[in-house]
C-alpha cells in the first residue's frame, strides 16, 4: 500500500512540474445550487432533440428565446423581443427586438457585437432550409420544429433593420406565439456560427454552447455533472447564484438519499412512495403544482369491439380510477374527466366523467351483444413518465377490474421504441400513454391527440375520426379571439366525453422537493427547471 | 482445471473400484453424505420442489387477487402488520407470502428449462468438437470465443431484446448465454476420454461413430457436466431475476422473483419487505444449488478430500 | 516467445471480426430503429422517416451498412452516436476510464482479500476458519447482484450515512481531469478533501464489483492449495523435512497460483460484465450504464462501438493472462 501511495505521489510530482497545474476552486463566497438530475442531457442545442432532459441543461438556462413563458406559468412573456405585431389577415409577425443584449463568451469565442437580426434569422433558417450551412449539422434532427408543422407554417423570415424581424406565414395560426415560447425555439449567436464554420468545426456550437441566458456552461462531464457559472452581463440582471451544478443522478430513491445528505439542493421526479417522508423532513420543502398533463387510456376505435361506444362508455365505467390514484400514484395525482388538465384554458368543469360503476357496465355490455365479455389485451408502457409513473400497475389494476365485468385483458409491453411505434400503426386494442403540453394551448392537445389528421399520421391512439369534434378544433384554430376559442374547445370536450375514445386517468400532480435553503424556487407547469431567480442561504 | 480434475478423478475412482468395489452410487452417496453444507443444499432444493408443486394449496391466498384497502401492509410483526398476510403485501395489496410462494415455480422452471436447453445442445455440440476434432472442433471453438467475448448479461439482453420480453424467452436467453460453458467443459472431458484405452478398443471392436460417442464416452465423461448443469441452475436463477429487475423477463403480473424485486426498487425506504423478501429467497434457492454443486463435485473427485 | 505473441494475435483478428459480425447482426436484429425515439410520443411521419434513415445511413442494404461500418472501422472511426451526435470514439473515451477504475479496484480488492483467505484455507483445511471463509464466499457467489447493492446503499449509505449515495466524487470539487482516473487526478489537484472523497465514493460500487471475483478467487486458491499440497512433491518435501511454512511457500505457492492467474484474468472479464449492473445502480458514470442507456435508445454505432471495445479488452487480458501463465509457469514453454 505505502509503495503504491509513493507511486501516485511521484507521478503527481512529474504531472505538476508537466506544468498541468489544476483549476483553483471557486472561493467560497460564491453561492452554489446543485440540481440533482435525472439524467444525461442528449446534447445542449434545445433544436436538435426532444427529451426534456436536454431542455433544462440547454433552452432553459443557456438560451433565450423571442417570447417565453413567464416564470412558473403559461403566460407569454416578451423576453428576446420587446414587443410584436400581428398583421390582420394573422400572416405576418413583426417583432421589436430589444437592444444591448450581450452574449456570453467562452475559451474559443468572445463576442464582438450584441444580440441582433441576424442572430434570429440563423436560428429558425439553420432549422428550415435545407441548403443552410449548418441544416445537416450534428445530425440535422429538428423534430420539434417539423412535429410543430413549422417547415410548411413559415414562409420566410426578413430582417427589416438590426432589431426588427418579420416572419411571413402561410396560414392564420392562432397558438404561432405560444409555438415560439418553445425550446426549439432558442436563439442562438450567428457570428459563434460564422467563426466556427470558417474554423472548420461548425458541430462546436452545439457542443460548447453561446447563448444570451441567465447561465453560461463551464465543463460537462457526460452521465455524471454539468457545470454553469451565472452570465454576469444577463439582461435580465445577474442571477442570485453564481455556479449552477447538475448532478446526474437517474434513480429517485437515490436523488432523494441525496437531498437529505445535502448532496444536492433541488431534485425532480420523487418517487410517489417517498412523499410523505419528504413532508416529514424538517430540512426539505416540498412544492407541488398542477402538471400540464393528461394520462389516458385509448381504445383502438377501428378494431372490434372498440367501435361500439357502448363498449367504450362501458369499459371506462368498469375502471377504479381512485384505486389507480391511491396505489399508482400514491396520491399524487387527480383523476383525470377531459383530455385538457384543468391548468389549460378552456378546461371544461362543467363535464360529467363515468363514474365508478361495475354493474351499470355489465348492463351497458350485455346491451352491446358482450353478456359474456370478450378478450382484448392492455398495452402496459415500459418507462416510467410524469403522466404515468408505473404503467405496468396500472395495467394490472385495469386488468383486475375489467376481468370483474368479464373481459380477460392480457397485459402487452414492448420495448420503447417499439411500443411507440406500434401503438402509432395500430396494433394495439387499448393501450396507455399519455401527454405532456409543450405550450400551454388546447389545441397542443385536442387536435394533436384526437383530431383527425392525427388519426391518420398516429398521435391519435384511438384512430378516432369524429366529424363534429374535428370541425370544432379546426374551427378554433383559425380564430385569435381567446373567448371564441374557449367556447369551441368547451364544447369539443363535451363530445370527447361522450364519444369516450380515451379513458382519462389521470393528471399527475408535479412534486420538487427542495432543501429549506433555497428560496424563490418555482415548478414550471411544462415539467422544466428554470434556476434563473432562484437564491440560496449559505 | 476440470480436466484435470476430471482426469484425477477417473484414476482415483478407478483404483478405489478395483480394491473394495462397492456400488458406485452407494460410493458416492457415502461421500456426498459426509459433505454437510451439500445435503443442507439438497433438503433445500427438495422443499423448495415441494413448494411449487403445492404452491396452490400451501399459498394463503391468491397470488394475483388485489386487496385494495391492504396497500403495502408490512409484515405481522411489525406494526401495522396483519395476521392475514404474514410477510405483508406489495403497492397493489397482494399478498407477498403467496407471491413468493408461487415464484419459487417460475424460478425452477427457468433453472430447469435452460439448463435442459444449454445441457442438450451444449453436449451435442461438446462432444462433436471433442469427438471428430478438425474442422468441426475449429468450427464450433471459434464461434464460442466469440460468445463468450461478450459480456453475458449483455449478450442475454439483446437476445430478449430480439424475441421480446417474457418468461419464455428470457429462459432461451440464458440458455443461450450458458452455451458455451457446456461445450467446452464436454469437449474437454471428451477429448480426455477419446485417447484411452477402453474406447481405441471399442473402436476396433467396430462400434459406429454414434455408439463411440454417445454410449461409450459420453457416460464416462459425464461427472463434470453433472456439476456444471447444477451450478448452471443457480446461474440461471441469477440471470432471470437479473433480467426481471432490467424489465426484461417475466412479465406482470408473474410473481416471478426478479420482477416483483424491479417494481420494488422504489419501495426501497418505504417498504423494505416489498424489496427484502423476493431477494432472500433468491439468495436461498441459489446457495442451495451451489452448495449441492459443490458435494456434488466433491464426491465426483475424491481426491480433493481426505 | 514473439512468435507465442504474433501466432496468438494472428488467431484473434478472425475472433474479431467475428465479434463485429455478431454484434452487428443482433443489433439489427433488435425490433425499432432510433427514429422511432427521436420523436417519443409525438411521431415521425412517413416521409420524414425516410429522410432520417438516408442521414444514419439506415437505409442502406445491412450488408453494405455492415461493409462501410468495417471500412471506417479500420481507420479508427466508430461512427457518430446518433443520440449525442458526436463520434462514438470519443464518448467511449469519456467513460471508459471511470470503468477501468471502478474495475481495476474491484479486482484488486478481490486479490488481496480473496488470496490470502484462500491460501490460509487450503492450509489450514477442515478449521473454523475454512469453513467460515467457504460459507462467506459460497454466499457471495449466491448473491443477486442489484439486490446487494441495495442492501449495501439501503444500510450504509441510508440509514448510517457513511458512505455517499451514488457518483464517482463530491461535485464540489472540480479539477482538470488530466488521466480521467479519478483517484489520481483528485491527488493531482491537490485540493484538500478530493483524494478522500474519491475513495468513500469508490468504497460501495468496488465492494459489490468486487463480491464474485473475491468469492471465486478464494475458492480457486483455495481448491488449488489443497490439490497442491497433496501431491506427491509436496509429501517428498515433507518426508525430506523440510519445514512446514517453506513447503507452502516455495513449492506449493508457485503451482498453486497457477491456475488462480487464469481465474483472475477470467473475472476482469467478469467485472466488465458485472460494471453493466453495479454502474447503473450507483449511476456511475462508465460504459457499463452507457451502453445499456445505448439499447433502449437504439444508438446503433454505441451500441456496436462498445460492444466492440469491450470484447478488445477481454481479448486483450485474456491474451496478457496467457503471457503471464507462461512466466509463472515453466512448464509451459511458448516457443
């Protein structure tokens, strides 16, 4: 043991006069907030990908965007623009962009100008035209820009002087300024672009990322840490803390050990099981907020007997959904009657849910010609999701309560990607998924999960095409006055009810247990992280 | 080394026959007997058998019948506890005991279907290697080099990946995976066999080429695939629950060990029945097997007592 | 022996290139493709599928995939992963040595515990003390692996606080990683508290790593002292009177640790496999977790890259363990 200490300590000795001297820790009069996260962020340009892992290691702290959601809500603030106009005829956005907004600066980059124009107009033309320098990029994946339809929304993007920008669409589309509130939506710098594609490494811009956020990246060690320092020059004023760390920690139960050793200070996703325990730490707040979201359960509308809404209606009322909030979701979520979560506008309370009536189903099954029941099976997700923290329970729940009005449901699970993709293609004859809004707009829900087009292309599980339902949501789509548009989605909700293609679970309640010192911490109702405001007692 | 031992063995075991000759079962149950840990190993396994076969009528309950209002109820001793589910219940209200009652099946029957499957194939293969030698031998060693430069789990999760979850396929998995450890230790034992005297004689005498391999040096070569077939089971027990706990195996609601020990992970500070349980009796059923593994070598190969 | 080392690794490039082939064909042979993830619940539309497949260059014949996937290979390029976008080298490289440590202390614990304990067993055989170290490795052979560890963090980690939950060291010790070995860089920083706090956060991930090398290597010494001391030098030595502590020494030391070098270079292969479910316990940050992380994201070059690295490192040693057999054993001769 001695011998092998002298070992290290000589070869110490020729490292340090090698002249690779270590860093100096940061003093200690500098605040540090560790987040501990749930997992590896797939890279730090938000456009590329989709998990929101990435987005709350990229968009959320490193980047801004031209309007984004305010704080802990979903109203649209100004941010990177000071204001816009919207043409009458809904086709033409003019944004003011706000001036004297500094970039952050790296070992390879230092900015010579502030944040303009030009900065907009690489961001959405890197993402849209394809004989872009940069569009094949690192992969040249855009897919929320082309899951947002936004190729075929926008026509083009002009730069009218330094701080004004146009964007020309092709068709009145009322959620657009939500849209850009998006993370794929981040700006980022045009000359950082420039200065690397001349260096011959354009792929650095999404590696070693320069954005005009409140955090600027300082090292990344993949699966295991992410460090940010506070960008002192932010427009917003310098945030609170000065460093920001993520600790990449994917299991709960070990994020929470964590938390209570003052390993880390923020941690997501809690085990549903560990709740009341966090409740019991004196030294842990636990906030908790509404989650956007909706848990469902659809029938396959198109194979037998799924197309008789008899069925349908009968097989939710055959469900417990208490059950499932009290042992799948220990109580962290609430039973779920639209497919909007009430955070939405134009959740319609007003709709009645099935309730919980096992006989009333017998009845309405043996009306259908099933007094015997039949056999279907229950598609069973194999991860675990804010909507859904334990598919495979939930399915052995549903099981046990449809094999109590006589239908023998087997449980299927798939690998992932497998299981997204055959739901997509319908092979399934129910199957669980859920949704998470990305902007805070119904029809983010409504028209992406039960309209028509998404019967065809498969985000609609159910394959349910219901004329009356889709001109209501079309309908609603092509206006901008918010009054009109709440009374159509009302109604569409009332129709989803009745037609019963989903069974509504549940909408998950967001839990962030933080330690006592952290204060100002706010839950983004988009399931995000944002540490920008957020301070620490030392 | 098991050639070796093997070898030794033979020799030993032919010397004793030639002096005392007793039965050659009576031999090795007097020397397994002396073994302790092994017969401790032995009684386990056969309650263990006995266990599953009468899972049905032993099992208190249900071991898929959900008691809602009995959600995690620790076991009756602890408070809280309940007499009517002795070992507590899991997050759905099913009565642990029954489950790990009823799980003592499926973990036999992996163990004894992929060990059936590796053994039959793994010999098969073995001895054509160790037998015909050439080409054949070439043939089939490379091709174990190269399974056996994968990291098992790894190459056992890609073939459940590709057949898709389930008990059945997570068995063939190991199976696959265990392969080449028969092989080789066949063809060793084969190839020690294939140069002595009794088979150049069989040989001459005109026996075939199936007889010579399968009847007159598959017998005689038989003790160490015997103990690898018995650590194989434990093996086995070990990489289903591995493959449960990674989602890959049984699938709900199978009271297989290893799945009910996945869902549990996150019970793990709330409920430490719901995770302590299914692990113990894995621990238990594999020592057993290893323990009679190890009487079981031991009686095979005298010479490594006294 | 030149000619032992070229004839050795002139057998191992067809093992290689069958390595290759293997792992190239169960991948594929995997049901889903990478793009179906990229979306998650949202989908990928037709036409859009088929303009992601031309840019993996999934769309291409398998055997053609599989022929310019070797051509690369050859000038040391993996590929690009398709989840972090950049070459497959480089992520391996970022991870690898975080699985070299956790692995090379796993092996070494399980050496200077396992050794020991098995010679003095083999000697002093049928003692209290033989038995006690049977039963304790017979057990940790036993061991569900996941379910120890949760033990181990359950107890040590939960409920003392001894030991940190997960990780490789306190995030707030930050440092140049100058050879990616944690403990030697943590001294090389020279900052106080880093060298410690490396070695708490080793201490759970290489006592569970380590559990099943140690139970098999004192069993393997163990066996082989036994078979040793029994032969027939061996009682020659003892008729000659030779004392009891030089016999174990000299004579039976040497042929006992024989066939125990080849166990030792079988269970680095085994702590590979095993860093495969000990990494992804204790999140640490390895190739283990990364490649298992790889196929549930489908990353076809990861998955393949690594693969592939591995198996090179099991060759390797296992080539190393041949090299070393023939030093410690004169009897075999590699000319």
């Amino acid at each position: 043991m001695k011998n092998a200490k002298l070992c290290i300590l000589t070869s110490l000795a020729v490292a340090v006069t090698a002249g690779m001297a270590a860093l100096p820790t940061s003093s200690a009069a500098a605040k540090t907030l560790v987040y501990c996260s749930e997992a590896n962020p797939e890279g730090f340009n938000p456009s590329l990908f989709t998990a929101g892992t990435t987005f709350d290691a990229s968009s959320r702290q490193i980047y801004n965007r031209l309007v984004e959601f305010d704080r802990g809500t979903t109203n649209i603030v100004p941010a990177l623009a000071d204001s816009w106009e919207v043409s009458n005829n809904g086709t033409t956005y003019t944004f003011n962009l706000r001036s004297g907004i500094k970039w952050q600066s790296n070992d390879r980059f230092t900015p010579s100008r502030d944040f303009n124009a030009d900065d907009i107009i690489f961001s959405f033309d890197r993402q849209r035209v394809d004989s872009h320098p940069f569009f094949n990029v690192s992969g040249g994946t855009y897919e929320y820009f082309q899951g947002m339809d936004m190729p075929s929304l926008i026509e083009s993007v002009e730069k009218i002087d330094d701080l004004t920008v146009r964007f020309n669409l092709t068709r009145p589309e009322a959620p657009f300024i939500a849209n850009l509130a998006m993370d794929f939506a981040s700006i980022m710098s045009s000359e950082y672009a420039d200065q690397m594609l001349a260096a011959g490494t354009p792929e650095i811009i999404d590696q070693e990322p320069i954005g005009t956020g409140p955090f600027r990246l300082v090292d990344f060690q993949p699966d295991a840490v992410i460090r940010y320092a506070a960008h002192e020059d932010y427009f917003r004023g310098k945030a609170p803390i000065d460093d920001l760390i993520f600790s990449i920690t994917p299991d709960s139960s070990v994020r929470f050990a964590k938390l209570q050793a003052g390993e880390c200070d923020v941690m997501p996703f809690p085990n549903p099981a560990d709740l009341d325990a966090m409740r019991a730490d004196p030294n842990i707040n636990l906030l908790e907020a509404e989650g956007l979201n909706t848990g469902y359960l659809a029938f396959n509308t198109e194979r037998a007997p799924f197309t008789d809404v008899r069925v349908r209606q009968a097989l939710s009322m055959a469900i417990n959904k208490q059950a499932i909030i009290d042992a799948v979701f220990q109580g962290s979520g609430v039973i779920a009657k639209n497919p909007i979560p009430p955070t939405i506008w134009s959740y319609n309370d007003a709709v009645e849910d099935y309730a919980f009536d096992p006989d009333a189903a017998r009845a309405l099954l043996a009306e259908a010609g099933f007094a015997d029941g039949f056999s279907t099976n229950v598609w069973a997700m194999p991860v675990q999701r804010p909507y859904n923290p334990n598919a495979a329970r939930m399915a052995e729940l549903i099981q046990a309560d449809w094999a109590d009005v006589g239908v023998t449901a087997e449980i299927v699970s798939f690998e992932w990607g497998e299981y997204l993709r055959r739901s997509k293609d319908g092979e399934h004859d129910t199957v669980l998924l859920g949704w998470t809004g990305d902007n805070g707009d119904p029809d983010n829900f409504l028209a992406v999960l039960l309209g028509c087009s998404a019967a065809q292309d498969g985000t609609n599980r159910a394959r349910w095409c219901h004329q009356p339902f889709e001109d209501l949501i079309q309908a609603a789509k092509r206006t901008a006055d918010v009054a009109e548009r709440t009374s159509l989605y009302e109604q569409a909700q009332v129709i989803s009810k009745e037609e019963a293609p989903w069974v509504t679970i549940a909408h998950s309640r967001v839990f962030e247990p933080i330690s006592s010192r952290v204060s100002d911490f706010r839950i983004d109702p988009f399931g995000g992280h944002v540490f920008y405001g957020v301070d620490i007692q030392e | 080394m098991t050639v070796t031992d093997q070898e030794q063995a033979e020799q030993t075991a032919q010397a004793t026959t030639e002096i005392e000759q007793p039965s050659p079962l009576r031999q090795f149950w007097s020397s397994f007997r002396e073994n302790h840990g092994a017969v401790v190993g032995l009684f386990t396994i056969i309650i263990m058998i006995g266990i599953a076969f009468s899972a049905d009528l032993i099992a208190p309950h249900d071991p898929n019948q959900q008691y809602r209002d009995f959600l995690l109820i620790p076991p009756m001793w602890q408070d809280g506890g309940n007499s009517q589910f002795i070992f507590g219940t899991d997050p759905i209200g099913r009565d642990m005991l029954s489950r790990l009652i009823h799980g003592s099946r499926f973990s036999l029957m992996i163990g004894a279907i992929s060990v059936t499957l590796a053994l039959f194939f793994g010999v098969t293969l073995g001895l054509a290697a160790g037998f015909f030698r050439g080409w054949v031998d070439n043939l089939i060693m490379r091709t174990v080099d190269i399974v056996m430069a994968f990291p098992a789990l790894l190459l056992a999760l890609a073939v459940v990946a590709i057949l898709g979850p389930s008990l059945m396929n997570a068995t063939i998995a190991i199976a696959i995976v265990a392969l080449p450890q028969y092989i080789r230790i066949t063809r060793a034992a084969v190839m020690g066999e294939a140069a002595r005297d009794y088979v150049t004689a069989s040989k001459t005498a005109g026996a075939n080429t199936l007889r010579l391999m399968f009847i007159t040096i598959l017998p005689n070569a038989m003790a160490p695939i015997i103990v690898q077939a018995t650590l194989g089971f434990s093996s086995a027990i070990l990489d289903a629950a591995a493959l449960g706990f990674l989602g890959l195996g049984a699938q709900p609601p199978t009271p297989e060990w290893g799945t009910m020990l996945a869902t549990a992970r996150e019970f793990i500070r709330r409920a430490w029945w719901v995770m302590t349980f299914p692990g113990m009796a894995i621990l238990i059923t594999v020592l057993a097997f290893n323990l009679m593994g190890d009487g079981l070598r031991d009686a095979l190969d005298p010479r490594l007592k006294e | 022996m030149l000619t032992f080392l070229v004839r050795r690794l002139f057998l191992v490039i067809p093992t290689f290139v069958g390595v290759t082939l293997l792992a190239f064909a169960l991948i594929h042979l995997i049901p889903g493709d990478p793009i179906d993830l990229i979306a998650g619940e949202r989908v990928v539309s037709a036409e859009r599928r088929v303009q992601l497949e031309a840019k993996f260059g999934l769309d291409k014949p398998l055997h053609q995939q599989y022929l310019i996937y070797m051509g690369h290979m050859l000038q040391g390029d993996l590929g690009d992963s398709i989840v972090a976008r950049r070459p497959v080298v480089h992520e391996f490289f970022a991870r690898f040595p975080a699985t070299v440590e956790l692995s090379v202390i796993a092996i070494f614990l399980a050496v200077i515990v396992g050794l020991p304990a098995g010679i003095l067993a083999g000697v002093k055989r049928k003692s209290a003390f033989d038995h006690s170290v049977m039963a304790v490795s017979l057990t940790g052979y036993s061991m569900p692996i996941f379910w120890w560890a949760l033990l181990l963090i359950l107890l040590f980690s939960v409920n003392l606080g001894w030991t940190p939950v997960s990780g490789r060291i306190d995030v707030k010790f930050f440092f140049d990683r100058v050879t990616g070995f944690m403990l030697i860089d943590s001294l090389l920083s020279g900052q106080e508290g880093a060298f410690k706090s490396t070695v708490r956060h080793l201490i759970l991930p290489s006592i569970v790593l380590a559990t099943i090398p140690l139970a098999v290597i004192a069993r393997m010494t163990r066996s082989s002292m036994v078979e040793v001391l029994t032969d027939d030098y061996i009682r020659t030595a003892r008729a000659k009177g030779l004392s009891r502590l030089r016999i174990i020494d000299i004579h039976a030391l040497r042929n006992a640790l024989i066939p125990v070098v080849t166990v030792i270079g079988l269970q680095v292969s085994v702590a590979l496999g095993g860093a495969i479910l000990t990494e992804t316990i204790f999140a640490w940050p390895g190739i283990g977790k990364w490649i298992i992380d790889s196929i549930s994201r489908r990353d076809y070059p990861v998955i393949q890259g690594g693969v592939l690295m591995i198996a090179a490192t099991v060759i390797v040693v296992n080539l190393l363990v041949d090299l070393l057999y023939g030093v410690i054993n004169p009897r075999i001769s590699h000319a």
